[in-house]
C-alpha cells in the first residue's frame, strides 16, 4: 500500500481546517432541506489599538497539598515549634488547607485539638488506630478565630482571659474519650505521650530513625 | 604466641569499609602484602580481591583448599557453622546490637528508657537492702 505524501497529506490537513461552513438540516417542506451556516462569526470590528490582555496568572491556583508518606491518620508525631514543642501528639487527620489535626490528647499532654504545619513535626512510625475517632466535623472553619473588631479599644485583661467555648471543651472530651480508649490498650503509650521529646549525648537527629 | 590470627587461606574475615561493611567474607587466596581474594558466600558477596586494611580478621576458619570453587566454599561455609558462630560470638553480639539500637523506633527507644529505669530502680533497691543487713 502507498502511503500519501507529506504534500498531499499537509494540503489535506489544511482543507480540513479551512471548512468553514456547516451543513444544517432544516424542517419544512418549502426550505430546501439543508443550508450551509458558517462556523465561527468573526468581530464585526476590529479595536484601532492593540489593547494587551493580562496573561492569566498561573499563580495562587489552590492545589491540596501532598503530605509525605509518614503521615498516616494516627500517627504520633512530635512538635517542634509553638508553645506545645517538644510534645508527642497523635495526628487526626489532615485538613484541606494543607495543615494537619492533632490533639494531644488534652487530658495526657495538655494539647487540644489544633492545625499544625507539617513542616514543623517529625512523623514517628507509631501509629494509634484512630478508626474510632469522628473528625468529619472539624475543619479550617471550625478553627477560625473571631477578628477582634478594629479601631476598638480593647482592654487586654479581658480578651487574655477569653473562655474557650463550651462546645469546644465538649468536642475535645469527646474526641479524647475515643482516643484514650485506644491508647490504654498499650501500657506504655500513655507515659509515651505524655513525654518530651529530647536528644541526648550522642544522638544525632538526622541519624536517628523515628 | 604474640598473634592468634593470620591472614590465610579460609580467614573469616569482617569487611569495615564501604558498601559491603559489616559482611563476612572467607579468604579465598592472596594476592599480595596489601590484597587478598575473597567472597562471602552468606552474604552474597562475589568474588573480588580487596585491601587488608579494609578487613578485621576474625577468630573464625573455614577449612578450605586455596582456590577453593565458590561452590565448595558455600559448602565448606555451611558445614563450618561460621554464620552462627559469629552470631554467638562477642563481636557479632555486639555488632547486631549496635544495629538494633540504631534502627529503633522512638516508641522504642521510650521503651528502652522505661526498662532501664524500672532495672537500676529493682538493683538499687536490693543494694540498699543488703547494705542494710550487713550494716
């Protein structure tokens, strides 16, 4: 079998492109049957200046973040900054800004429910099932702070003594209820996390296996 | 006897440098003051000729011939029980510990803190016994 040439192959291709026109059937009995429309309406005009159009920026697309392979739901990572570092926490889950829930739990460690960056931990290979722990509730939303209004004085005695919501206290009790449950079924995961993470003499972090 | 291992025929020899560091391999013949040819037939290791000084000679010997084939040697290695002698030996001990301890997870390593503790706490507790009695 002989192949088409390039040239006839180019002037085909080009014919394709260069259809214009589309063949409509029409209904009716006095309207001819079909009628040749063409594709595309070109502008009925065209602007005297060359007026530049922004080139969309490709920047600030939200794409969900991909979390390194160690952090499971479940597993206990240590902190390493804020007022709670140095603490072993157990994670939740990872929320769609990119952060991770962990919680402490409150009542071993003193650690809430909070968003943390994954950056800022160190992923263990312990992991505690956390099948039974309900997080669908919790998202960025439910972490928001309240903006204090502007331009309003605010005494600082006050807002320092702001009380956590009722509801919170409530949903930490309960999330630590599930997850306490799991923790004493291992004797040691107790005193574990309520532990401080340090090095010792001759412990090098970057040759250390977690 | 100022020394109790030679480089010879059948050493079993720990390489302590490079990719195949911590590995035995049995001294298959020699090649000069500096080189020897080896293979480590456990540890998969093929034949090929490397510096003494990257070996630790052992205590261990497989009987074999100079030249020995690598089937021969795999044989004489496993009739010579060298595998677990070095396992039972002091030196291995405390090479696989030294692994052990370095490939710890740190749940582990909590682990190990809290089995310390309770041990020297048992220990101090019977020493202030017995000073007690004795006193």
């Amino acid at each position: 079998m002989v192949s088409a040439t390039r040239d006839q192959r180019v002037k085909r291709k080009a014919a394709q492109e260069t259809t214009t026109t589309i063949t409509k059937k029409i209904g009716g009995d006095k309207n001819g049957g079909e009628r040749t429309i063409t594709k595309t309406v070109g502008s009925k005009w065209y602007n005297a200046d060359n007026v530049k159009t922004p080139v969309a920026s490709r920047k600030h697309v939200h794409k969900p973040r991909k979390l390194r392979a160690s952090l499971k739901p479940g597993a206990v990572l240590i902190l390493l900054s804020g007022r709670h570092r140095a603490k072993r926490v157990v994670m939740l889950g990872s929320l769609p800004s990119g952060l991770l829930l962990v919680t402490g739990p409150y009542a071993i460690n003193g650690v809430p429910m909070r968003r943390v960056d994954a950056a800022y931990v160190i992923a263990t290979s312990t992991i505690v099932d956390v099948s039974g722990v309900d997080v669908s509730k919790y998202d960025d939303a439910y972490f928001k702070r309240t903006k204090k209004p502007s331009g309003v004085d605010v005494d600082m005695e006050e807002s320092a003594k702001r009380p956590v919501p009722e509801h919170k206290i409530a949903d930490q009790k309960a999330v630590d209820a599930a997850l306490i449950a799991e923790i004493k079924k291992d004797s040691l995961l107790k005193p574990y996390l309520s532990s401080l993470f340090t090095l010792t003499d001759g412990q090098a972090p970057h040759e250390l296996k977690f | 006897m100022p020394y109790a291992r030679f480089v010879q025929i059948g050493r079993v020899c720990l390489v302590n440098y490079g990719p195949m560091r911590g590995s035995l391999v049995v001294v298959v013949n020699v090649v000069d003051h500096n080189r020897v040819l080896v293979e480590g037939p456990a540890a998969g290791i093929s034949r090929q000729v490397i510096r003494l000084t990257r070996l630790s000679l052992t205590d261990l010997m497989v009987p074999i011939q100079l030249g020995a084939r690598p089937g021969t040697l795999a044989k004489a290695y496993a009739k010579a029980g060298i595998d677990e002698a070095w396992a039972a030996s002091s030196w291995g001990k405390k090479l696989s510990t030294r692994s052990k301890r370095a490939n710890l997870s740190d749940y582990d390593r909590f682990k190990v803190m809290v089995a310390r503790k309770t041990k020297s706490r048992a220990i101090g507790k019977e020493v202030k016994r017995l000073k007690k009695a004795a006193a």
